[in-house]
C-alpha cells in the first residue's frame, strides 16, 4: 500500500518541458573538522540560489531547489514522482542525475530511500491498483562509455568495441536501442534485483577494462505498456530512462 497523500494533477505542459532541480548535501564530517561554513543561500520560494563570494555575488535560477536537511521523500515527491505519472498517461520521461565526485548521487538515486526504489515502487502500485487497465513492464540496463553504448544484463562480456549496442530510430517507437536485453518484470522485487545483476556486471568491466577513474553512465529503462479492458480503446507505450554517473560516489 502507498499511504503517501496523491499531489496536485501535473499539465501536461509540466510532462512536456526539461525542469532542473540542486540538491545541497550538508556539511559532512571533514567539512565540519575544517570548521568550513556553507556560502549558499536559498530564496523563500526555493527557487533561485545565491553562491555568497566575497568577490561577487552569484545568483541561479532553478525549478526547485532542496536546502541540506531535504528529505528523500520529499526530493522523491517533486522530482520524480511525476514522471510515474507522465509514463503511466503515455508521456516518456527521463531522470538525470549529474555532479561531482562525493555529492551524494549515488545516496539520492540508489539507496533503500532513494529516488530510484520510491519511483519502481510507486509504478507497479499504481499498476496493481488500476482496474481498468493491463499493463506490460519491462527492463533494460546499459553502461554508456567513450561514446559506446553497452548491455550491462550481458554476461562476461569484456565491453569491448565489437560488443557495443547501435542506436536506432524506428517511425513508431522513436529511438531505441538495437539488440538490447529486455526482461519483462512484475514487481519493484524483480527490478531490484535485475539492478544488482547489472550493477555486478558494471564492476566486472571496470575490473577487466581499469576504468574506476573513468567517467561513465548507467542507464536503466523501464518500457511500459498499457492496455485498456474495453475493445477499440487506445494502447499506449511510454518509456522512464533513469542515468546516473558512474563514478566512485560516496
């Protein structure tokens, strides 16, 4: 069950458009040591974040920004949460992740409360609690490095050129990915687990291929498709894209 309160309706203008949302991480413990301070500033609407140099002055304009002590849920809640919304009402959506080394990504995205385990969960809920429609979900998972794209749900594979995966462009699906592994999944369980393969699979090449100083991406790709009960009504199929830096994140 989701106890979790249903937002306001997103527009369809809010599906349409690139939003992007700062998260701050708090000071950590050698911060703390070194007594250093936190020179952001944060308007009252969260919107706009000013970098207090002594020099000057700089301000950002952004969609939404969440202060040090923001809660997972309630990053979830903005930032994600919509796009379960957008995939299961036949609009594609994309999640990026993007920062330095050490500013919290891979605890924003991958932890138990991160944004990625929230919004599979919330997904196969909806799925389970519509009465009105039969859904298919399926999963993919894949490494893009030095421009090639690779199947992290291959095994033993030693990511070399001859095994990376072409981009194409098909009149109906749009662009997609030839030749990648695709499992049909029936619970937040199964993703889960179909993660942790491929996240093996991505320590594997990194052993073989020595790239942990290496910036690459992982890709994970939830395809849904959605059928209604009654005949003559329309299918739709939408896709959520979620990637992350692959770098040594603590």
């Amino acid at each position: 069950m989701d106890p979790t309160p249903e937002p306001e309706a997103e527009t369809t203008t809010d599906f349409q458009r690139i939003q992007c949302f700062v998260r701050c991480r708090p000071l950590n413990d050698d911060d703390k040591k070194r007594k250093d301070i936190s020179c952001l500033q944060f308007s009252a609407d969260h919107k706009q974040l000013t970098v207090a140099d002594p020099r000057k002055e700089r301000h950002f304009q952004f969609d939404h920004i969440f202060p040090p002590d923001a809660t997972q849920n309630e990053v979830f809640q903005r930032v994600a949460r919509p796009l379960v919304t957008a995939a299961l009402t036949g609009f594609n959506g994309t999640l990026v992740a993007y920062g330095q080394t050490g500013s919290g990504k891979t605890h924003t995205m991958s932890s138990r409360d991160g944004l990625v385990p929230q919004l599979v969960a919330r997904l196969f809920y909806k799925i389970m609690t519509d009465p009105k429609h039969d859904y298919k979900v399926t999963c993919s998972y894949l490494q893009i490095y030095q421009d090639k794209i690779y199947d992290l749900f291959v095994k033993g594979q030693s990511q070399s050129a001859e095994q990376a995966l072409c981009l194409r462009e098909h009149p109906e699906k749009g662009v997609y990915v030839e030749g990648v592994t695709e499992y049909v999944v029936r619970s937040a369980r199964e993703v889960a687990e179909l993660l942790a393969l491929g996240q093996s699979q991505l320590v594997f090449a990194e052993t073989k291929m020595n790239r942990h100083s290496s910036r690459s991406h992982s890709v994970c790709q939830l395809t849904v498709e959605r059928v209604h009960h009654r005949p003559g009504e329309p299918r739709s199929a939408s896709r959520v894209d979620v990637l992350e830096d692959d770098d040594d994140d603590e």
